[in-house]
C-alpha cells in the first residue's frame, strides 16, 4: 500500500513560490551564494578594490618619491609589538632603528636601539600628515602613524619609498588599467558582435573576418613595437591611458564572439519577430530586447576578463613596456624583484607579489562562480 505523501508545509510552499517568481538576478545571486569558494573571493575583492581606493587614507606616507625616507632605505619591516625585554605596554610600538655597515663584508644591516623605554615610538591612529586627493577633496588625515619619525610596515625600497604605501597605491592603478580596458573593450564587443549576429550575410562574413584578424596578431611584437613608438616625453599620465585603450582595443574579440552566438540564436525567437512587425528599428531591437536577455552573462564575461587585463598591465609593465616610475602599479613594483640581489638580501620586496596574487586569485574564483551561477543547467548536472 503507497504512502501518501505529505503536504508541503506553508515555508516550503512559501519558498517554491519564491523560487519561480525570481527574477534571473535572484536565481544567479542564489546559486552564487552556494559557491563557498566564490562568496570568499568576492569578500576578498571588495577590500581589495576598497583598499586601492582609500590607499591614500589607509596607508601612512605619500608613495612617490616625495614621501620617501632619506634615513631608511632598504629597510626591512617594521612590526609594532606590545611587549619585550623592557616590559609590555597597552599600545603597539616599534624601536627606532640604525643602518650599519660591516667593514669586512661591506653589507649593511639594521639594529634596534632598545636601550631603554624611551627609545620606543608608539602607534598612533588618524594622524596628520601628507595632503592627498580623495574623490575632488583634500585631505591630510591618514589612519596610522606613529608620534616620532616615520613606521615602515612593509619596509622600503632603494630611495626609501614606503612599499606599504606604494603596494595599495598600485592596487588601484593596476585596477584603474583594466577598467579602462574592459570598458572600451566591452563597448567594441557590444557593437561588433551585436551588428554581426543580428544581421548576419556578408556584414558577418566582413566582422569576422576583422575579430579573426585582432586575435591574430602576435601580442608581444605589437606591444614592443608600440614601446618603441611612445616617446620618452610623454607624462605618466599619458602613458597610463595610451597602455588601457592598447588593452581595451585587443580585448574585445572574445566577448563579441560570444555576443554573436547569442544574437545569432535569438535573433528568429517570436518576441524579435513581434518587435519587427510593430516597427522597431533594428538597434532598439538589439539594445531593449537582444542584448538584456543575456546581460547575465555579459556581466560574467566581464568579470572573467578583469584578471586578464590586470595580468597584462602587470606583464607589459615588468618587461618594461608599459608603465614606468613614478606611476606606481604592480607590474612597476614587480620589476624590483628581477636581481638576485634583492632575493638574497631584501626579500619583503615579494610583499606586493603576494597581493597580485591574491587580487587575480580573488577575481578568478569569483568568475568561476558567476559563471557556474548564471548557467542555468547548473543545478541539474549536480
């Protein structure tokens, strides 16, 4: 004899309702939040970018060369610590420090004077300091400090610069870099892939034949050969944004092709059909009707390309052809770390090594998972 099976209870009837009256925004952030992997990498993404944005406040001294420390150059990390030999305190301190050099071996290193509590310097927070620029305003407020001489978290460089100022500082630019490039990337495909999918023929035959044409050409000759066009005059501004419309310019192909398998699908659906007899222009049938139903997928797509536009900053910018001091970003600071004499002797140079990871990292797990919940066959293949 079957059993009957219960009746949902009201909860249950309650969330199938709100399961298939959910918009596709809902279902994605539904199945997104199940990825434990993704949800981290999201939280980790956002301090990042949160990060690069206030570096100015967070970060204690200015990253050029005018906010340099001329007594402590290729120093190592300052840790503030709360007790000793001399006792223990209620605030986080550091020693002040002495660079040395030994007459045998000619190699410099740094001591402590902990010759009593006096020497201490003792953390502060929202200190006053140097003046910086934050969304039009200025300010001179930084979040720590310490009350004499100058603290080093992640040490310094060569010239003394702060390399805890300077890794958030090249965070945002190498952020800034390829949100420049996805966005003029991102418009390129959206035109490109729209207008070769939805009219097809020989206008398609003719774009592809453009989109096969840019992926072809050999990434590293053009970027050597574009080096060697920049002239040396030119500002650190100028290079900034002639590097992001180079990168937005070859990284539009593969989104367009995607746009145009879609619209190449959708484009016989009854609902274009129906646009069509009531007299709709073709770009407001791509832009109202086309494009929005896949504009899920859009967002993946460009969140999945945001690691590779940071990688290229990065690589054109270690090989030295794409920016170069002052401008601070990661592939700049990763260009320090190429001598063996900085790997024997200065290793917190690899400091800003493992943000750049952590950062293309965070933005991988983070595609995976939008990627994985904007499909929605996922579930099923469980």
């Amino acid at each position: 004899m079957s059993k009957r099976k219960a009746a949902p209870t009201a909860a249950e009837q309650k969330a199938r309702e709100a399961y298939f009256t959910a918009s596709q925004r809902q279902l994605i952030w539904q199945r997104f939040k199940k990825n434990k992997s993704a949800l981290i990498g999201a939280w980790v993404l956002i301090v990042l970018i949160l990060s690069g944005i206030f570096s100015p406040f967070l970060t204690p001294y200015d990253p050029t060369i005018a906010g340099r420390d001329k007594e402590y150059m290729n120093g190592p990390p300052e840790i503030p610590r709360f007790c000793d030999e001399n006792g223990c305190s209620l605030r986080p301190f550091i020693y002040t420090t002495v660079r040395e050099r030994s007459i045998q071996t000619n190699f410099r290193w740094v001591t402590e004077v902990k010759t009593g509590l006096e020497d201490r310097r003792y953390l502060q927070f929202f200190v006053e300091g140097s003046e910086y620029k934050l969304f039009g305003m200025t300010f001179n407020t930084h979040l720590f400090g310490v009350d004499k001489g100058q603290i080093h978290l992640f040490g310094t460089d060569s010239t003394g610069k702060d390399i805890f100022s300077r890794t958030f500082a090249a965070i945002n630019t190498s952020m800034a870099v390829g949100t420049i490039g996805v966005f003029i990337a991102f418009i390129l495909a959206l035109i490109i892939g729209g207008v070769s999918g939805y009219y097809g023929g020989w206008i398609d035959s003719v774009l592809q034949m453009l989109t096969d044409t840019i992926r072809t050409v050999p990434a590293i000759p053009l970027f050597m050969a574009l080096a060697a066009f920049i002239p040396d005059t030119w500002s650190a501004e100028m290079r900034f944004f002639f590097i992001s419309i180079i990168l937005g310019f070859i990284g539009w192909p593969t989104l367009a092709r995607r746009v145009r398998t879609h619209l190449l699908t959708e484009r016989n659906q009854e609902y274009v059909l129906a646009a069509q007899l009531c007299g709709a222009s073709s770009s407001h049938i791509i832009r109202r009707h086309l494009l929005p139903s896949f504009t899920s997928y859009i967002i993946v797509d460009l969140v999945i390309s945001f690691p590779y536009m940071v990688l290229s900053e990065t690589a054109l910018s270690f090989i030295g052809l794409g920016l170069k001091d002052p401008v601070n970003s990661l592939g700049v600071m990763l260009q320090n770390v190429t001598s063996a004499d900085v790997l024997l002797n200065y290793q917190w140079y690899f400091i800003p090594v493992i943000f750049f990871i952590v950062l293309v990292l965070a933005f991988v797990f983070v595609g995976d998972g939008l990627r994985d919940a904007a499909d929605p066959y996922s579930d099923s293949r469980k």
